[in-house]
C-alpha cells in the first residue's frame, strides 16, 4: 500500500472508494489507539501535578477523539458497504462498545468537570484498551 498523501487521495475512483475506506480503516487503527493514550497520559500527568487541563489539552483530547470516532466510522462503512463478516463480530463489537463509551461520556459529562483532567485521562485510556481490544480481536467471533 502507497503511504498516505493528497495524491493517493486524489487517484481514487468512485467505483474504489469503499476499499479504499476499507485500507483507510486497516492502516490507521494503531495509529488511532497511540493518539488516544497519549492524550490519556497527559491527561493523567496533569491530574497528578493537579493542574487544570487548558486549552492545548482540549485540542489534543478533541483531535483525537475525532480520529477515533472516524475509525469506527469508517469500520462500520466497511462492514455495512462491503457485508464484512470476515473482520468477526468481536472487532465490530468492540467499536460499538467505543461508540457508546462516548455517548456515556457525554451524558456525564457535568460529573467529568470536577476533576476534568483525571476524568478525561482515563477516559482517553478506557477508550485505548478498547480499540486495543478490537484490533486483537479481528476475524474472531463470538461463539465460535
């Protein structure tokens, strides 16, 4: 596969498009999961020197978050587009998993602003060994 630059975006057809999410999805799951742990370390250095979380930890949390939403995103467009049952029902189990993670997340988010940094750290780690957890788990499913 050809690294990843406007030119490989631009050379792809409409007809390739699905694949092309489908490579997309493969090659940045690793890349998706270190972001979110590092934003989770940080987040969790911050609490323990008990700071607040500023601004460029805001960017950094929201950056990643969004490049791990994507993700799932993009495996659920490769799982509806493609009927990829090849990549097992625990991989799409733990990106739903993720999916509701944030919905929770948002739902108390109040309870979050205590102590944001140690609340949004270990969020960030949560959501890290979840993503861990679906790449282990490609092509297994449940049940046999």
């Amino acid at each position: 596969m050809q690294p990843l630059t406007f030119q490989v975006f631009a050379q792809v057809r409409p007809e390739d498009f699905d694949s092309f999410v489908g490579s997309l999805h493969r090659e940045l799951g690793i890349p998706a999961v270190i972001v979110m742990g590092i934003v989770g370390l940080w987040g969790l250095g911050l609490a323990v020197m008990r700071k607040e979380p500023g601004t460029t930890y805001g960017w950094g949390a929201a950056i990643a978050s969004t490049i791990l939403l994507a993700q799932v995103g993009m495996g659920l467009w490769v799982y509806i587009t493609q009927d990829a049952e090849w990549a097992g029902n625990q991989h799409v189990f733990y990106g739903i998993v993720i999916l509701f993670t944030f919905s929770f997340a948002y739902i108390y988010r109040a309870e979050f602003s205590k102590r944001p940094a140690l609340s949004y750290g270990l969020l960030a780690l949560f959501l890290m060994g979840l993503g861990i957890r679906g790449i282990m788990n490609f092509g297994q499913s449940f049940g046999g």
